[in-house]
C-alpha cells in the first residue's frame, strides 16, 4: 500500500522526494505532526517529524530543537539520523534559507502510555525501564539540557528487546552551566 501511503505524505504537506515511501501517521509532537515511513536508501522504517521554519519563532524552534538533538548521542534518546530540508534536500546550516526541516529519526514500536493503556506490564518491566528512563535522564542531565516534557507519550518503547528511548526535544532548554538554585534553598537542620 505504498501509494495510500505517499498521498497520506502529500495531504499532511510532507514533500520529501521519493527516497521515504510507506508514510504513516504515528501522532502529534510538540511541533507538529509525526510520520513513521521505509528510508528506501538506508532501508530501514523511520519516523519523519516536519517543522515548520515559516516565521521567526518557529525557526527559533526549530533551531532550538535541531541544536539540542544534535548534542545527544545517547542508548537511551532516540536516535536522529538526518536534518533535511525541501524535497529531502541536504541541509548543511543552511536552515534560515529553508520554509521547511524534517527530522529524520529511530522507529521505535510503541510509547509507554500505549503500553500502560495495554495494563500487560509486569514489576519486572517496570524495573527494566525505570533504570533505563534514569540513564537516559542523567545522561539528559550532564549534556546540561532539560527534556521539560516528559512523559508516557514522549519514552518509546521497542517491544522485541525492552529497550527505552526519551523521544520528542520540542520543549527542551539548554541550562546555563554556572546557574544554580542554591541560594534558594534553605540549610537543612541538622537532626539532633
Ligand atoms: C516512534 C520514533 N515515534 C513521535 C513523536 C511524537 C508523536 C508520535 C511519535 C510512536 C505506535 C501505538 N499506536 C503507533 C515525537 N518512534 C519516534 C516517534 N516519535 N520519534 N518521534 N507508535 C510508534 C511510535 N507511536 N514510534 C504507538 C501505533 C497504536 F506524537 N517526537
């Protein structure tokens, strides 16, 4: 059903040339709507997220998002493969030139909130990804960026291995190393 899919591609205004096929809807990011598609040259499923670059605060989104994924390489971030522009166009920082950006991610099968809604997970899963979600977060944490975000919709799951991955950067913020919120808090009292 390739072609059911290219022409769900087209109405959602995805315009990426003929290298992705297969196109399905996954959801709604934070910056819009998410496909899942075949990368026909890398020959894998992926999932597609289309940024809009219309005015100047998307493209400071845009730009906020693109920057921040680029710094995390991590087990447990989904992966992002590419950033492409129109028609599946290299990018090469040229972004500001562009109306549109595709981030061209990891296919994960599933998100935790529908595995939670499936109610089949056991204390053991639990632990597998409670442990995985914290290395990702520490992780998350020492590249001095704030996922701000989280939640069962944003931890993808792939279901063959248990593996864990925080997805979806849109609302996420690189923290300014030398702030600190010590001086907000009080001493605690030492118990006697
Ligand atoms: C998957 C890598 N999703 C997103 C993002 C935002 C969304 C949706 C997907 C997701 C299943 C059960 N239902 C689909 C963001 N893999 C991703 C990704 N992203 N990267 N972003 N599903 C599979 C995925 N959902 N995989 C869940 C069918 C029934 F709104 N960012």
């Amino acid at each position: 059903m390739a072609e059911k899919g290219d022409c769900l591609a087209s109405v959602y205004g995805y315009d990426l040339g003929g290298r992705f096929t297969d196109f399905q809807p996954l959801g709604f990011g934070v910056n819009g709507l998410v496909l899942s598609a075949v990368d026909s040259r890398a020959c894998r499923k992926v999932a597609v997220k289309k940024i809009a670059l219309s005015d100047a605060r998307s493209m400071k989104h845009a730009l906020r998002e693109i920057k921040i994924i680029r710094r995390l390489d991590h087990d447990n971030i989904v992966k992002v493969y590419e950033v492409l522009g129109p028609k599946g166009s290299d990018l090469q920082g040229e972004l500001f030139k562009f109306s549109v950006a595709y981030i061209v991610q990891e296919y994960m099968q599933t998100d935790l909130a529908h595995l939670l809604e499936q109610g089949t997970l056991t204390e053991e899963h639990a632990k597998l990804f409670m442990y995985q979600l914290l290395r990702g977060l520490k992780y998350i944490h020492s590249a001095n960026v704030l996922h701000r975000d989280l939640k069962p919709a944003n931890i993808f799951i792939s279901t063959e291995d248990l593996v864990l991955k925080i997805g979806d950067f849109g609302l996420a913020r690189i923290v300014d190393q030398h702030y600190s919120h010590k001086e907000d808090v009080p001493e605690l009292e030492r118990p006697s």
